[in-house]
C-alpha cells in the first residue's frame, strides 16, 4: 500500500472520528437541555400534547406549556389538572375537549376546523393563491406590452427605431472628417 492510500485511509478514520464525536456532543446537548413543561414523569408525551393545544388564559398569549409567569394564575393550575387527567388515561384529546367545555373556544391555540373558523384556514391561503394569480397577471400584461413596443408590426427597419439611420450617418460623417 502507498503513502498517498495510506494518508486517505488515515483522513476517513480522522473524518468518522469527528463525525462520532459531533453525533454524540449533539445527542448529550438534547438530553440536558431538553424541554419540559413542568410535568411529572408518569404523565408524558399526552400531557406535553395537551398542553400545546391549549392557550394560556392569564394575556401572555402562549399556550399552557409554554406560559413563562413562574405564579401564572391559569397555567399553573392548567397544568396540574392536565397531568392528572393524563394519569387517568384521558388522551389529549379528551383534555383538550373538557378545557373546552369549561372555557369555551378562546382556550383552544389553534382554531377548529367546522363552521365559521374553517374560514380562518382557509383565509390565508385563498390569499395567497389570489396574490399570485394577480402576479401572475401583472407579469403577463407587462410582459405583453412591452413585446407590442419593442416590434412594431410591419416595420421593415428589423425594429431599429427611425431615428437609428440618421444617426449612424451623423456618426459616420463625423468619425471620416476627424480622420
């Protein structure tokens, strides 16, 4: 084996090397400064969900999970009520709904998807899709009147503007008298 193969081979063990290291410093960096809610052990991935599709009540604007008043009057409360029902085995769901019940709609982070807030998903997209129909339409008007312009129709000059021929004699002219 070469020395130019063996540098190779020694520069793929350095690379994986690396690689590892990186993968695992990662891997460490996501288990220590992973998010939590403030849930117990026991209640999990239902309770964290739960609490992501409701809206904190206090005026902070973010959802029970996320609430970042240590004291808030609603999330905290929110929270602990949540973690029991996730230890009853209610899906998120099923929290979800009972919040609902009790609070109305405004506690809901997210709108449903019947009646009059269907419209507040489809708004932004309608929006969107008009915004780029009109664009489009733009794009082809310009586009088109500035055809109509470059190329008047039966022009026998190849889209030269009058005035071209005058001035290239004037050019013509002056460059042989300064010749």
């Amino acid at each position: 084996m070469g020395e130019p193969a063996r540098r190779r081979g020694r520069a793929r063990r350095a690379l994986f090397a690396r690689t590892a290291a990186l993968g695992l410093s990662a891997w460490a960096l996501a288990l220590v400064f992973a998010p939590s809610a403030g849930f117990g052990a026991g209640s999990g991935i239902v309770a964290e969900e739960a609490a992501e599709g409701l809206t904190c009540q206090c005026g902070c604007g973010l959802t029970v999970a996320n609430c970042n008043h240590p004291n808030c009057s609603f999330a905290v409360p929110a929270r602990e009520k949540i973690a029991a029902m996730a230890a009853r085995g209610m899906s998120a769901a099923a929290i979800i709904e009972e919040f609902r019940k009790i609070y109305g709609e405004k506690v809901l982070s997210a709108p449903t998807t019947q009646g009059f807030n269907l419209l507040a998903w489809i708004t932004p997209f309608a929006a969107m899709g008009g915004g780029l129909l009109a664009l489009l339409a733009a794009a082809r008007r310009w586009r088109t009147a500035h055809a109509d312009e470059s190329a008047p129709v039966g022009d026998s000059s190849g889209g030269k503007p009058p005035w071209a021929a005058a001035l290239r004699r004037e050019l013509e002219r002056e460059v042989g008298e300064n010749l």
